[in-house]
C-alpha cells in the first residue's frame, strides 16, 4: 500500500510541475537572485559548484576565466610562446646552416630544382626565360632593345593560338620568338618585331625577308600572313628603327 502511494505521489508531483511550469520557473529565477544577494550563500554555492568540478575533473573556473582574459587581451598562451620558441629556434639553425659551404650548396640545388620545375611546367616562365636570353643576344649586337613584358608576350603567342605564326604547328612549351626582321639586320627586340614561331621556321627562315621566304614555302597561307601583318601593324614600333620596316609594319 505504501508503494502504491509513493508511486501516485510521484505521478502527481510531475503532473503538478507540468502544469505549473512556468511558475516554477519564475520561483526558481527569484531564489537564484535572493541567493546571489546573501554573500555568504554565494560564496558557499561557489566553492560547492568548484568542489563538484573537481570531483569531475574538470578545469577549475578560475583558470578558465585567466586564460580568457589572456586570450581576449591578446597574450600568447604558454604552449603558443613554446611553439614560437621552437619555430625561432629552427629557424635560427637553419640561418646558420645556410651560412656554410655545405648548407650554400644545398640552397643552390634546391633553387635550381626549382627554376628547372617551372621551366618545365609553366609557359609563362619558360617565355620569360627565352626573352631574357633573346634581350642579351641584341643587347650585344649593339641593336634597339625593350624589355619585354612577360604577360605582353604571353598575349601576343596566344593570339595565335601558341601556333607557329608561319605554318599552323601547335607548339606549347616549345614555342620560339621569332624577330621578324631579323638581328643582322638590325631588328629590334621589341614586341612590334615578334612572332611566335616553330624551332624549324624559326631556323629556316633565318636572315631572309620574311614575305619573301614565307611565300617561297610550301606551308605558305595567305591568311596567316595577313594575319601576321595585322598584328604587327597594330604594334608600336620604336621610332628609330621605322626605317627598316616595311610599309605595312608602318600601318
């Protein structure tokens, strides 16, 4: 009989406090605030809610409240100013590893590996690597001389698709600038003088006049050189080298 009444008890008890939720709730928040006025009830609430943390083995409030207020105030934790200890340290070794003969060399095949990768894989760098060697070529010829924006040049061979201006051939990586007038006679390095061109155009045509040569070949299309002749022709061309032009280079 006793269980049965402890059992309706409990029935009732939970029917009361789902009827009474809001009210609950209400007389719960009154005695929270009541409680947080009387500092001694504070007090003994905290250490008790400290004691269960504890117990748990959780972080103490205190500790959680210090590295806040670090965090927020923008101080490095102890394990970030070892991390950055660490990272100094490295990095100081490896100062000073560079500074010796054995440590130069490791940096000189690691700079290699690397310009050799991007020559290999990437056109604009390649481009940039031929102009380079092309400038100094007409720089020692005494010849007019531009340096050459590597971008300008990557527009000017996409305008042709990275195709040999002069028989069609996709070239890619392979493409070779090709000075339409060339550096014996005087052509200038510049990008009203340039074309992209096969490794075999490129050596065929040599010296010659480039109308002349191209109509001569049996690749020849008249559409490429016109086409050849527009772009060149739309170029600004270095007003001391005007007189070796022809008059459609001149527009």
């Amino acid at each position: 009989m006793a269980d049965k009444n402890y059992f309706n008890h409990k029935e009732e008890k939970k029917l009361y406090q789902k009827q009474n939720e809001e009210h609950i709730k209400e007389y719960r928040k009154e005695k929270y605030r009541l409680t947080m006025l009387d500092p001694v009830l504070k007090q003994k609430r905290n250490e008790y809610k400290a004691m269960e943390r504890r117990k748990k083995g959780m972080i103490p409030r205190e500790e959680l409240a210090l590295k806040s207020a670090i965090k927020n105030a923008g101080e490095p934790s102890v394990v970030e100013l070892i991390q950055k200890q660490i990272k100094d340290t490295q990095k100081q070794i490896k100062i000073e590893f560079l500074k010796t003969e054995q440590g130069k060399e490791q940096l000189r095949k690691e700079q290699n590996i690397k310009t050799k990768t991007l020559y290999a894989t990437k056109f604009s760098n390649r481009i940039m690597h031929k102009e380079k060697a092309r400038r100094n070529k007409f720089q020692d010829s005494g010849n007019y001389v531009e340096n050459i924006p590597t971008q300008q040049l990557v527009n000017r061979f996409f305008m042709f698709n990275n195709c040999c201006a002069y028989c069609g051939s996709f070239e890619g990586l392979n493409i070779q600038i090709e000075h339409v007038v060339p550096r014996s006679k005087g052509g200038a390095h510049c990008l009203a003088n340039i074309v992209p061109a096969c490794h075999k155009c490129n050596q065929s045509k040599f010296n010659h006049p480039m109308e002349k040569w191209y109509k001569e070949q049996t690749f020849f299309s008249k559409d490429r050189l016109n086409k050849i002749k527009d772009v060149l022709a739309q170029t600004p061309y270095p007003p001391k080298q005007q007189e070796l032009l022809h008059d459609w280079q001149l527009g």
